[in-house]
C-alpha cells in the first residue's frame, strides 16, 4: 500500500511538473533543436571532454543555429537553451534580459564573487556607475605609456626568439598585458615579463580560469558535494588564495598610502587616475567606500579580463598576421607612414591613425572573439524579431563565434580572414560585431583593450616580420586555427609562430 501510494504521488509530481513547464517544451517544440537529445542528461553530452572538445561543440552549435535563421535550442539535463546567432534577435535579448545566468554564473562566482562582470543586476548596475570613470576616453589616454612601455620589454624579450624555431608567443603577451594589468588598476610593478618568479601568479589565474570553465560547462562536475571531494577542487583552492592573498596585500598598502598622503593630497600627487583609486573615491572613500572583498571583488575581474582579453586579441591578430603576408606588408606599410624609420614610442596621437591596423585587429576579434559565447537568463516574456516568444526559464546563449561568421550578415566570404571589411562604411547591423558584448552590459574595458592591443602591436610589427611555424603547409596556413574552451577561446598551441627581426632601411 505505501508503495503505491508512492508511486502515484511521484506520478502526480511528475505531471504537474511537467504542466508548469508547459511552455517551456512548446517553446523547444518550435524551434530547431540539436540532434541526439537523450533522456534526463539532454544534450549534455556533447559538452564531455578536453577544453578543445567543448569548444568544438560551442561551434557546432554556432553553424547549426546560422543554418536556421540564428535560432537552435539544446537540453542540458533539464535546461533548454536557445542559442542565438541572428544580431536581431540578440539586439532584442541584450536590451530585455540583463540577467547573467545564475546558474552558471554562480561557479563564476567561487572566484570573482560579485565582481560587476558576472553580478546581479542589482549589484552591477551601481558597480558599473562606480567603475566607469576609470574607462572614460580622458583617462585611458593617460595610460598610452604604460601601454608603450610595458610592450617594449616584451619586444626587446622577443630578440631571444628572433631568427630561430617555432615558438608561442602567448607567454610573452599574457606577461605584457598582466604587468600592464598591475600597473593601471594597482600601480604595482610586478614585472613578470622580467621576473620568472612573479609568473607564478599569473599562473595561479591561469589555472582557476581552467578549472572554472571545465566545471561550468560539464553537469557532473556542478554539485559541491561532489566537486569539494576532487582533488581538483583542493588545486583550484590553493590557486585561488594566492591570487586573493596579493590582492589583499596591494588593497591594504593602497588604503595606508592614501591615509598617509590626506586624500586630497593623494589625488593632486597621483596624476595618473590608477582602477583601485577610482573605486575607492567614487564608491565613497576609504570610510563608506568599497571593502576589502568588494574591491578584491572588482580587481579580480580587472585582472582575468584586462590580462585575457587584450592577450587573446593581439595573440590571434599576431598569428593570422603570420600566415597573410600581404596583410602584414599592409600593416607595416601604416606603421612605417606613421612612425617612418625611427624607434620612438608610441604616442597617444598616434592611435587614431593606425586604421588599418584597428581594422586587422576586429577581424581577428571577428574570427576569434576571446569571448565566444555569452549567456543571459530570460524571466518574463520577450518576443523576438521572428515571432517566436521566449518565456521564463529559458536560458539564452548569444553564441558569438557563430554571430560573427553568420553568412547572412558577413556574406559568402564569412569564414574569410579579410580586414577591409571594417573599412567599408557601417555594418548592416550593430549587433552583428559583439566581440565585448553588446547593449548596456557590454564590457567597459573594450577601449582599454583596443588600446592595448593597437600600441603593443605597434611596438611589435615594428621590429620584427611574423612567420608561420615551419612544419605548417602552405595550403594549411589559411585554415581555421585549432581553439579551445578556457571561459575565454584560445589557440590549442598557445599561438605558436616565428618571428625575424626587420632590416630598419627597407620597407616591405
């Protein structure tokens, strides 16, 4: 008797589950779905493996949902995602659902906390008030010489590759852009690029990153009574506090420095506005300002994001750089027109005129968005250019390595590596370039990063040609570059290339 009555209260249970998310598979019913869906886990399995497995599976999903209008949905256990492609519908999603998805994000969190990146809208909506003075166009521009400097060290580094094997360039950039990192939002010189023991910080990052983006997209992995018995999570704990540990450490000396020098004096000696003193000013001082976790919170994001991100860009634009020639000649054409023969640094007027370089580095950001996929969470009602409703509980991904080689918007040649395409007028439409997101959460520090990218580059090109690896064939050198899943997408060899040093009295 008390095994039926079980039976048919979980047969009731059952059904009424179903009923109210009745919607939800009408939803699912309507649009494309991925093939191969199998009971409970969904479509999970297409998310199992290496870091370069998922990422392979993110595009795949990205080329079916070009295949039908920008539009395809898949179960995770019992998750449908819609996954998007078509920059209407995103346009439409990004203005009506700010909400990250919590939960995904929440694994996110175990590093960054609320950090404003992946917060609430409750919570980033203040911080991003808060942290926006520091990206304003004034102050950025003040940063210009930490951006030549910092990238002149590693250009001088790379005199010891010069002239000899394949090798990846990708430690000589993450060291350039993290040194850069520490400067601007700590004004601390770490100086990794010199200094092979500070690497182990950079590391730490690293490793977390790799951890987190393996857990947030492998089911099995999700449940902390599991994930806190792996010795897995006893690895990313250690990692985790040394990153914490020198935060903490630079916050505390900041806050002393500022209590020594009166904060009025503090900000007419510090002429250059550094992430940390803009957030403890305009978050209210050091009295009702942030605290120590909210501004460890914030330095985090700015350290993951301004190291990765602007690494990513100029890593890829540097291989594709290596494997198109006549595309590199361009660029070294620009540069010799700006700078002629002369080793000066870069300076602040000299951005603006680097167009074509800015238009190689958005190609390269078009074919490899560091961020290849963004999700959002959807609570009420939104309905899409195409008629179709979303409804609540579903879990959109704006699947942007799939935006951005969408053929309906980038034509035939979408999968082409081709920059004069950004120096035709506008795009058909602004969200069919969303490499830093798009809409009001759209990331601040996507100036800082073109910054960066276009001076560090500059500095590079400069002095030395960019050669593909040896052992790659002429007829492989165009094809696509072999990624992987990290949170943000990055070369499987860590962006291997040569490089030789350039004859100054010739141009190419």
């Amino acid at each position: 008797m008390i095994w039926q009555l079980l039976l048919v209260a979980l047969a009731l249970g059952a059904a009424y589950y179903r009923w109210s998310r009745r919607r939800l598979y009408k939803l699912a019913a309507e649009i494309p779905c991925l093939p191969d869906s199998y009971p409970v886990i969904g479509h999970t399995h297409f998310f199992a493996g290496s870091n370069e497995d998922i990422m392979q599976a993110l595009q795949h999903v990205g080329r079916i949902s070009n295949d039908h209008d920008g539009l395809t949905s898949f179960w995770v256990t019992n998750r449908l995602f819609v996954s998007m492609t078509d920059p209407k519908a995103i346009e439409v999603v990004s203005k009506a659902c700010l909400d990250k998805d919590e939960f995904l994000m929440k694994y996110m969190r175990t590093a960054i906390g609320y950090g404003s990146i992946f917060a609430p809208v409750n919570i980033w909506h203040p911080r991003r008030k808060i942290n926006a003075p520091f990206f304003s166009r004034k102050n950025l521009n003040q940063l210009v010489p930490v951006f030549d400097a910092k990238s002149s060290i590693m250009a001088d580094l790379l005199r010891a590759e010069a002239g000899g094997a394949d090798f990846p360039i990708w430690r000589y950039i993450t060291t350039f852009t993290f040194d850069t990192v520490c400067e601007t939002a700590l004004d601390t010189e770490i100086n990794t690029q010199k200094c092979s023991d500070h690497y182990y910080l950079l590391r730490a990052i690293d490793e977390c990153t790799q951890m987190l983006a393996k857990r947030m997209l492998q089911p099995w992995l999700h449940p902390d009574v599991i994930y806190k018995r792996l010795p897995l999570y006893k690895r990313y704990q250690y990692h985790l506090q040394r990153v914490y540990t020198f935060l903490e450490e630079n916050i505390q000396k900041r806050k002393e420095k500022i209590t020594e020098y009166g904060v009025k004096n503090f900000k007419n000696n510090n002429e250059l506005s550094h992430f940390i003193d803009v957030v403890i000013q305009s978050s209210g001082g050091l009295e009702k300002g942030y605290s120590v976790m909210e501004l460890r919170e914030e330095l985090m994001v700015f350290m993951i994001a301004g190291t990765d991100t602007s690494a990513t860009a100029v890593s890829y634009t540097t291989v594709l750089l290596s494997r198109y020639p006549d595309v590199q000649d361009k660029v070294y054409q620009e540069l010799h027109e700006v700078f002629g023969e002369s080793d000066r640094a870069v300076a602040l007027e000299d951005l603006p005129k680097l167009t074509y370089l800015e238009a190689v580095i958005k190609e390269s950001l078009r074919l490899y968005p560091p961020v290849p996929v963004v999700v959002r969470e959807v609570h009420e009602d939104t309905i899409l250019p195409s008629g179709t409703t979303l409804v609540d509980e579903t879990t959109v991904m704006f699947n942007i390595w799939g935006t951005h080689r969408n053929p309906a918007y980038w034509g035939r040649d979408a999968e082409e590596f081709r920059p004069e395409r950004f120096l035709q007028g506008p795009l058909q439409h602004p969200a069919m370039f969303v490499p830093f997101s798009h809409s009001v959460r759209n990331c601040l520090g996507a100036t800082y990063a073109m910054m960066s990218a276009k001076t560090a580059l500059a500095n590079l090109i400069r002095r030395y040609r960019l050669l593909p690896p040896a052992g790659v064939r002429v007829a492989d050198l165009q094809r696509p570059l072999p990624v992987k899943f990290d949170v943000m997408m990055k070369a499987v060899d860590n962006f291997t290339l040569r490089i030789e040093e350039r004859n100054q009295t010739n141009i190419l």
